[in-house]
C-alpha cells in the first residue's frame, strides 16, 4: 500500500484483516505454510479428515463451522470462536482443505455438520429436531455440489468464480463428529445417510457413532449398513491399546456385521498407565503426557499392527490432534509441534512411527504361522510389497529385555535391511530443544541374504521395528 505523506497526514489507518505469508507448499495461493505441510508430505498420508472433529460441531449452533462462511475472499469470511477458546479465521476454509488434499494427492475425508453442537462440555448439546433435518440435508448437499458440481451448477459456478472450475472427486463422507454424545444420532444418521446417498450413491459414508452411546446412558446402538464405515476415537493409556491388539481381529462377525469397516480417526496414548486404568482429561501432572514418548508409540504401535493385520475391516487410521502452536494450546500431546520459527518445528516420537509404518506399507498383509513363543512382549504384522517384491516384517518389543526373533520366510531373499525406532528410557520424546531425541535409525543387520529363507535377530528393548526382505 502506498500514500502520499503530505495527504494523510495527521489521519489514523485501521486494519482488520493482515495475511503475510511465506513461501507455501508446491506454492499454493493462501496455501499451508511449507515446512509444516512438507512433514505431512514426507509421512506419506493416504487422507486428511477435515475440518473436525469438534471444530466441525461448533460451541453453538450458531459458531459451528459453517461452510458458506469459510468460502470467498479473505476479508469476507467473519471468523468464530472455536471450540478450544481461540479465534478461527477460517482462512484455511472448504476450498483450501481441498486444495490440501489434491497437493499432496491424498483422498479427502469430508466431515459433515449433522444437525448436533456441543454448547456445554459433558452434556448433550443443541440438536436439531427431526422435522428440522431436512434443512441440515439440504445444506450438505449444496456444499456437496460446491465440491462436485459442475460449472452449470449454482453452486459449482460459485467455486469456479473462486479460482477452481474443476470438480474435486470426493470419495468419503463422516456425518457429524462423536455423536455419541448426543442422544438424536438415532433419527439425525439415517435421515442424512439416506438422502446423501439417494444423489450421491457411490460415496462411503461414515458414521461417527456405534455403541459409545450406551455408556454415557444412551440406551441405542447405530445400525451400520454394508458398505458403510464406523469412525472409532480412543485416547487412552499404553495397556489399552496393547491389550487391544486383537480386537478387530473377529469384530465383523462378533456385531454380525456385514461388509462394515472401520475409521479410527483419532487415537492417542494420553496418559501413563495407572492401576485404574482410567483417563483423567484434567491433565494431572504425574500422569499426564504432554509430549508423545517412546511408550506412547508403543502402545500406538501395537494398535496400529491389530489393524494392518485386519485390513478388511481397518480401513483408515489417523493420530490426533496433527498439530501444536506452542504459543498457545489446549490439548496435549499433538503429534507436530511448531513456532513462528521454521527451525523450530518438531516431529513427535509419534509421528517417526506413523512415518515408519507408512514407508513400508504392503499391499497384502501375509499370514504368519507361530512355532514357538507367542504374542507379548513381542507383537508383528508381515505383508508383502508386490510393487517392489519385498517382504515387510514389522514387529514392535515393548518389554524391558532384548527378544531373540526367528524368521523361516517360505522363499529366499536377497538382502534384508532394517529401520528402528528405540531409546534408552521409554519415556524420552523430542522437544524443541531436543527435537532428535527419537528418530528413526537404521538397524545394523550382518545378514545380506539367505537361500533358505531363514534370519535370526534379537529385537532390542522398548523398540519398533521394520525388517525389509528384498526377494
């Protein structure tokens, strides 16, 4: 902006809106800042499930995330208060979540208001009446046809005016975020479910609620059509999750189940492991953890194996919340923590072990016939990477000793090389000023092949671990 001093002199310039930004990632006009985008990049995600969460639902039914508000012009969009006691800009609105998506090349998951905000922590919230849904539906599908339409669509010549005239392709939507603590998910999900899918039958629909409900005394469980998936949330302790392991390893069958399949769209270890084995969201300091620890991508880990080795069932698997500004926050542990400054932003020990699993990710999950030993302390998947014809055997030790590991795979290989992520004491984690502390390294195997397909190995204490078998 520029003046002439001699004009304004004497006059005061207000601002209410400053958007500076550095170079973004692959240089997207208001796009993600780089350094940040470029560690969820390099992670290799397959999806992004957006904008909540609780986000989505709001404080008020009037502050929840309104898609029309967060389209347009910058100095067009007002902002709310958000969930966690900050201010949202919705600078990073529906389009902009969709432009993430086709940067990184990655499936969108879009996240749905269905007719529920939480007003009051611990209690039901505001629903809309049954009578009232269809003003709920009516509302998703406009926004559906701003994602899908075509140019000739009202709203699908609004998002060309906004600089993309191409449709986006939208694979999966979540209708609403933990409805569970609701008591009107009941008539809210089918009335939405059917008539999303009667204009958009091709699309996977995930419902955000199963059996939570019973415990908070919601006497109803969600009838989960073929076809459709179950986003599934836990913040919890290690032993949890380890003793989850197997948990979907029967579950269609068990909730006879037909062609369901799961979304774990959050899941974390948040505090130690305590005789009750209860989780205290009060953050007490004893058992609280702030910063993801080794134990902490143990017990994810393990969790993370029960469902690669179900893979007709888990579907998707994302840690949650992605993201800390560590100049002001609400919730820990996040799985990346940043600043202002570019040097300063730290990948989490949880985030190496989803970096890790991801690397090596096959494209068939391979059966594995135990013949001495057994599951605990040792937990694995193995799976084949038929692209590059390797073998990934992933096995995490969460005991305090070393385990000696015995593999008769049923062909020979080549070579085998490993990556490990350990530390001397389990509850070690990066921080900014220790943000190495926990990283991937690679292992120092002796072995480079074997014509009868053997290998031997002891897996080191506290540790995860990928062996790579090039055949």
């Amino acid at each position: 902006m520029l003046s002439d001093a001699s004009e304004v002199a004497g006059e005061t310039f207000y601002f209410d809106l400053i958007s500076l930004f550095p170079e973004t990632f692959k240089g997207r006009q208001n796009g993600l800042r780089k350094d940040i985008a470029e560690a969820f990049y390099d992670m290799k995600p397959q999806f992004l499930r957006f904008p909540g969460g609780n986000n989505l639902e709001g404080i008020s039914v009037f502050k929840r995330w309104n898609w029309r508000k967060t389209i347009g012009p910058l100095k067009d969009r007002p902002g709310r208060p958000a969930d966690w006691e900050y201010y949202n800009t919705d600078g990073l609105g529906l389009l902009e979540y969709f432009e993430w998506c086709e940067d990184m090349e990655i499936q969108p998951v879009l996240a749905v208001y269905a007719g529920f905000s939480l007003d009051v922590w611990g209690q039901a919230g505001t629903s809309f009446a049954e009578d009232q849904m269809q003003y709920i539906l009516n509302d998703t599908l406009d926004e559906l046809e701003y994602i899908m339409g075509d140019t000739s669509t009202t709203y699908g010549s609004l998002r060309a005016k906004h600089g993309h005239p191409e449709p986006f392709q939208l694979n999966f939507i979540e209708i609403g975020n933990e409805d569970w603590f609701s008591s009107t998910y009941p008539y809210r999900w089918p009335i939405l479910y059917n008539g999303l899918k009667a204009k958009y039958p091709n699309i996977t629909y995930i419902s955000t609620a199963y059996n939570e409900a019973l415990a908070l005394g919601f006497n109803y469980t969600i009838e989960l059509p073929p076809g459709t998936y179950w986003d599934t949330h836990h913040y919890e302790d290690p032993d949890y999750f380890i003793d989850n392991f197997n948990f979907y390893d029967n579950w269609e069958e068990e909730n006879n189940f037909t062609d369901v399949g799961i979304l774990l769209g959050e899941n974390s270890v948040f505090q130690i492991d305590t005789p009750s084995h209860v989780i205290n969201f009060s953050d007490p300091t004893d058992i609280h953890i702030a910063y993801p620890r080794v134990l902490s991508a143990i017990g994810e880990g393990v969790y993370a194996l029960g469902g690669e080795r179900n893979p007709n069932v888990v579907k998707m698997s994302s840690y949650a919340p992605s993201l800390q500004n560590l100049a002001w926050y609400n919730w820990t542990p996040n799985m990346i923590l940043f600043t202002s400054l570019w040097n300063q932003t730290t990948l989490s020990v949880s985030y190496w072990q989803r970096w890790m699993f991801a690397h090596y990710r096959g494209t068939q999950t391979l059966p594995v016939t135990v013949s001495q030993g057994g599951i605990n302390p040792l937990f694995w998947v193995a799976s084949i990477d038929d692209q590059i014809n390797s073998i990934y055997f992933k096995v995490i030790n969460i005991g305090n000793g070393s385990v000696a590991l015995g593999l008769d795979i049923d062909t020979s290989y080549s070579r085998v090389n490993g990556t490990i992520l350990t530390a001397p004491d389990p509850n070690y984690y990066n921080y900014i000023n220790n943000q190495t502390a926990v990283i991937p390294t690679p292992i120092n195997i002796s072995s480079t092949g074997s014509p009868d397909g053997k290998f031997m190995w002891k897996v080191p204490r506290f540790s995860i671990s990928v062996l790579q078998f090039d055949l």
